[in-house]
C-alpha cells in the first residue's frame, strides 16, 4: 500500500517526535545545557516534527521571559550536539540519533491576531448583518 505524499506524517513520526519531544524537555528542565541566554529562559517545547527517515527532528520552541527569541534559537542551534547526546539515554531504542533544529512556534502568536481579527468591529459588523437575515 503506498502512502500519498501529502497526507502527513504517519504514525512512527508522530510517536517518536513526542518521544524527542519528551527527552528534549527532561534536558532543558535540568538545566544541563550551560548556556547563559538558555538558562535565562523559559523554553518550552511544544512539538516535534520527525523527516521521514527519522533522522532530522525539528522542534518547535515556545518562550517566556525572554523577548529577543532569535537569540535563543542560536543558543539552542549552537548546542543542539550536546543536547543530542544528553537526549540519547531517552531515546536509546532509536537506530540513528535524529539532528535536532529549532524553530520558533509562532502557533500561539497566530491565534491571537486572528482572535483580535474576529473581534473586530469590521467582523462584528458583518456577523451582525448575519444574524438579521437569519430571523
């Protein structure tokens, strides 16, 4: 059975990406990544997405006592061989330890702009002409 291209990650990937997603956590709450900009953060990961092949793992980071995010991403970038090797023990079942690369998650600052778009007075307007028509 072949599997279409464009119906999203399967199974496996979901499964181990919240494994990675999991021993990426456990890594960062024990504050073993000695790295000034990471240890002045609150990181949160918030989802991982695995290649395919296993081998890349993007995750997805949120965070809070910081503004200047991009720093942190580095910081998480110029790490990510230790992190990796700290994470290994968690995911020893795994046959290749996948590459980590970090993304901002800007899920949560998306939902807010369109929460503040359909709150409008624009929106409300016309949501308003709606319910006339309707009764």
């Amino acid at each position: 059975m072949s599997r279409n291209a464009s119906s999203g990650p399967s199974q496996r990937q979901l499964r181990v990406g919240e494994q990675v997603r999991h021993a990426l956590s456990e890594v960062l709450q024990r504050g073993e990544v000695q790295d000034e900009v990471i240890e002045n953060a609150v990181i949160s990961i918030t989802e991982v997405r695995m290649s395919p092949d296993l081998k890349i793992a993007t995750a997805y980071v949120s965070l809070l006592g910081t503004d200047d995010g991009q720093a942190v991403i580095k910081a998480l970038a110029r790490n990510a061989k230790f992190i990796r090797g700290r994470a290994s023990g968690a995911l020893r079942q795994m046959k290749y330890m996948p590459e980590y690369r970090f993304r901002l998650d800007t899920s949560y600052d998306n939902m807010a702009r369109i929460d503040q778009l359909l709150r409008s007075p624009e929106v409300a307007r016309d949501l308003g002409d709606d319910d006339k028509e309707e009764n």
